[in-house]
C-alpha cells in the first residue's frame, strides 16, 4: 500500500503496529471525509441495495414510538437517522452524529424530507467523537449505530457512551457487517469481500479504504462476543439476530436501571 496525503497506511501508525483492519481515529476522519461523495453510491453496488433494508430493520428495533427522542451516532451521510425520524414522527426528534464534516454535510442535504409537514421530525446533524458525546445521561429514549461501531477505536467506550446517553429501559441498536461462518457463504463472503469489494474501491478511485473494510470487519468481534461487549456496557436483555445469509448483525440491548459498568447479567437469546 502507498500512503496519500491524508490517509497513512494500515500499519503506519508511529508506533506499534495496529492489527490489521484498525486505524487511528484520525487517519478513520480523514478516510470518510475522503471517500463521503462515494459513500453512498459504493453502497448501494456492494449490496444490491439491501442495505437500506438493513437499516429500517435496526430502526425497527430501536422500538422507537411517536414523540421519542432518538440519536444515531456515527451516522455519516444521515439514513439510518432518517430510518428513525420515520419511526419518532410526528412530534419526535433525531441528532445523528459523526466526526466526519465531509458526511455530514451529505446528510444534512438529506434533511428537508423532515423539515415541515404534518410528519414534521426535529432533526440536526452535529459533530462530535462518538467516544465522547456531548450529551447527558439519559436524554435520549433510543441509540443506535449503522455500521461504524467497528470503526471505533475503543469499541467498549463508544457503546458504553450510548448507554449513557439513552433512558432507563431505552435500547441501544448496533448494526454490523459479520463474518459468515459456514459455506458456502463464508466462500462467497470472502470473495465479495477479498476481491471483489476492493477491485471496486480501485474502480471508484480508493482502493486504500475499501481494503481496509475487509479487514476491519474480520478483526470485529463476532455476534456473540459482540453481546458480551454490550453486556459489559451495561446493556441487559441483549438479544441479536443474523440476516442476509450470516453478513449482517443486528444487536439490540436495553439499558439497566443503574448503570454501574459492570456485567449487567445479560439475558442473551440469539434469535435467528
Ligand atoms: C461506514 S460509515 C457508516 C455510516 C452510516 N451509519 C451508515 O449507516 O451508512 C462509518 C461512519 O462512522 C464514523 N465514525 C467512525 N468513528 C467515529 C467516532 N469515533 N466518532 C464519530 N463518528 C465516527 C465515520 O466518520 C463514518 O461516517
């Protein structure tokens, strides 16, 4: 790999190696405000427009009602905050956040659909470190994130932070590519994933970031240790369900009466 002006390699860190599949929070900005003008076009192609699907059903989870309050942290161009501006309308609001302004920018093109009307959502799009979130404890009746929580650079952090932020008996939503287990998936995921993907990557001009979406999903947690993070998080009731033949995870888990950080006792059931 050659590095670009605003993008090191993986495995040019100034320091100790990372894995492979991590980069520093940094050179992660840095690449989405790179590839932003892409971002939704790659993903439409790369999943046959399922991922749209994907993300009304973790909408669905957030069990979001009419009225409620919802944040969708690293929302990048905005969809699955609009997913649940869908679900809180009318009355309800959304914050989508994200540290990249180049996706953001995207997303907030995005937001007139909600803007007035009788389905009328207040809806913003705000920087911020999904890390660190500038908001309180339990302001929010729902959390939920679409495919960055493998970008986090402390996973543990960045989910324990939603739970912070979400009410007493809200749900906290994580939407994830996986890694099928089984063939004949697993041997089509890993030529969709290995070489196909990245051949589009080079095709749309990146060939840096879509390789290293590959990687980063191989080095993210599978669903059941997924669960045990979230369960560390605080997180009880924690249930998840694999979709499209074993590629997407979806986990949902409410937050606990008193959120101390320790294991919270999860009542984990895979459903499938
Ligand atoms: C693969 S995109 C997902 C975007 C969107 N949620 C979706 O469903 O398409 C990952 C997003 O996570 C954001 N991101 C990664 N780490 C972040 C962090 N620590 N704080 C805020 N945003 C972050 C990136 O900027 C990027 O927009």
């Amino acid at each position: 790999m050659t590095a670009s002006a605003n993008f090191a390699p993986e495995g040019v860190s100034g320091g100790r190696p990372p894995s492979p599949g991590t980069l520093e929070e940094t050179q992660v900005r840095a690449m989405f405000d790179r590839i932003a003008g892409l971002y939704d076009r790659m993903n439409t192609v790369m999943t046959a427009g399922l991922h749209h699907h994907w993300r009304r059903r973790a909408a669905d989870l957030a069990q979001c009602k009419p009225g409620d309050s919802a944040l969708d942290v690293a929302t990048g161009t905005g969809d699955l905050a609009l997913e649940l501006c869908a679900r809180v309308a009318p009355g309800g609001s959304v914050i989508g956040v994200d540290f990249s302004e180049q996706m953001l920018a995207l997303a907030r093109v995005k937001q007139s659909a909600y803007a007035t009307g009788p389905r009328a959502v207040a809806l913003r799009f705000e920087i911020a470190n999904a890390l660190s979130l500038p908001y309180g404890d339990d302001e929010f009746d729902a959390a939920t994130v679409g495919f960055g929580a493998r970008n986090f650079s402390d996973l543990q952090q960045g989910l324990r932070e939603m739970a912070r932020v979400v009410k007493p008996g809200g749900r906290v939503v994580v939407l994830e590519i996986t890694n099928p287990q089984r063939p004949p998936l697993s041997t089509f995921f890993e030529l969709w994933f290995d070489r196909l993907v990245p051949a589009l990557g080079r095709l749309a001009g990146d060939a840096q970031a879509y390789s290293y979406l590959p990687s980063s999903v191989r080095r993210f947690p599978g669903p059941e240790a997924l669960a045990g993070v979230m369960s560390r998080c605080g997180l009880t009731r924690i249930r998840y369900l694999i979709t499209a033949g074993g590629i997407i995870a979806l986990h949902v888990g409410e937050v606990g009466e008193a959120l101390t950080g320790e294991p919270a006792g999860a009542d984990r059931a895979p459903a499938r």
